[in-house]
C-alpha cells in the first residue's frame, strides 16, 4: 500500500512538472497573452457592435486604404474567407465600401466610409485603453524594451529574415 502511495506521488510530482513546462513556454504564454486580448478587446468593443477582426480590418483601411480582402485577411491574422464574412458585415453597415468590379486584376480595393472613419476613431480609443490596460502590468522603465524585444522576437520569424 506505501508502495502505491509512493507510486502515485512521484506521478502527481512528474505531472505537475510537465504541467509547468508548458505554463513556462514561451509560445504558451504568448498563445495565452493574444488569446486574453483578444478576447478582451471583443468585449469592449461590442457596445461599438464590432468584433477584434472588424476592429482590425477597419485599423487597417484607416491606415492604407484601398487593401484587398486577402491583404486585410494577412493583415487581421484571419482566412481569407472569414476576412470575406468580415467585409460583408462591415459593407452591410456602410463601413466600408467595395467596388463591384476590380479596376484591375481581380483584386476589390476596400476604402472607409465617412461612417466608418467615426466607428474606427470610436473604436480605437477603446482598443488604445485596453492596450493601455494590458501594458500596465508591465513597469514603466521597461516598457518600451518589452515591446522592441517583443517587436524583433516577430521579425526573427518572419518570411525573408
């Protein structure tokens, strides 16, 4: 009986040893820190009626206007075919407008609407106050390392580097 018991604490300990090396993965944490932001930014913004895709495929149209859905796709980190979901949404409540034809290629550039301009200023004083949230937990003297190493962890990983 002793022997059992032995048995299953050494199994418990090895157990909860592996249980901490993945709480200590570096991709498990950062999975876990964009998992909560996103969730919380979905959560605030929808009095705005937005989700964190629409959020982000406005931000980016804000920013160059003209993107094509697979860009806004690659840029919202979502397929192409939820970025189509997102855009149909966003056209249906004149956010964003589309033309029926490509001028060129196939391509549909998406530019904002002037209503889409005020939900994304809206939106983003939301965003900017849940980032603000999040970087709180991090002291002020190293914030600006932790998003440059942040930052270069990224381009270490990206295409061409």
């Amino acid at each position: 009986m002793a022997k059992n018991k032995k048995k299953s604490a050494s199994k418990k300990k090895e157990k909860a040893q592996r249980a901490g090396t993945l709480d200590e993965a570096l991709t498990h944490v950062l999975k876990h820190a964009a998992s909560a932001l996103r969730s919380r930014m979905s959560e605030e913004l929808r009095p705005l009626d937005l989700s964190a895709a629409q959020h982000s495929c406005l931000e980016l149209l804000g920013r160059s206007p003209g993107l094509s859905s697979s860009d806004l796709a690659r840029g919202a980190f979502v397929s192409r075919q939820s970025m189509n979901l997102v855009l149909r949404g966003l056209q249906e409540r004149d956010l964003v407008t589309r033309p029926d034809v490509a001028p060129q290629g196939r391509a549909l550039p998406t530019r904002l609407t002037p209503h889409g301009r005020e939900v994304l200023n809206a939106a983003n004083t939301v965003a900017r106050a849940v980032e603000k949230r999040m970087i709180l937990a991090v002291p002020e003297k190293r914030r600006v390392r932790f998003r440059a190493d942040l930052a270069a962890c990224a381009a270490a990983l990206s295409p061409g580097e």
